[in-house]
C-alpha cells in the first residue's frame, strides 16, 4: 500500500491525496472503515493505486 496525506476535500464526494507518486484522485466510495464526512485534510492516508477512466486513483482508502 502507498502512504500520502489529504490535500483536498469536495463537498461532492471527492478528494485527491498527495502521495509518492504526485496527486492522486480519490471517491469516497474507495474509503474504507471509516465515512467520508470523518477524513480532513492534512490525515494521514493509506491506499492502492488504481487506474479510473481518467487516469490513476487511488482504491482501498484507509485512515492511516
């Protein structure tokens, strides 16, 4: 799993992490064990990279 931290946060269920790798987009449907509504911007993130139709996001979303 790679490690990054929130960048940003949408009120539309969206967000990017910076990690590694440079910006990284991210749904709240890839968050796990935890809501969308309870991550912030700065937390400390673990994730799987993944390919959407628009390129690299990041899947398996984990507070950490």
């Amino acid at each position: 799993m790679s490690q990054g931290t929130i960048k940003k946060l949408t009120d539309k269920g969206f967000g990017f992490i910076q990690g590694d790798s440079g910006d990284i987009f991210f749904h709240s449907s890839a968050v796990e064990g935890a809501g969308f509504d309870s991550l912030y911007e700065g937390q400390a993130v673990q994730y799987n990279e993944g390919m959407g139709p628009k390129g690299k996001r990041a899947e398996n979303v984990r507070i950490g």
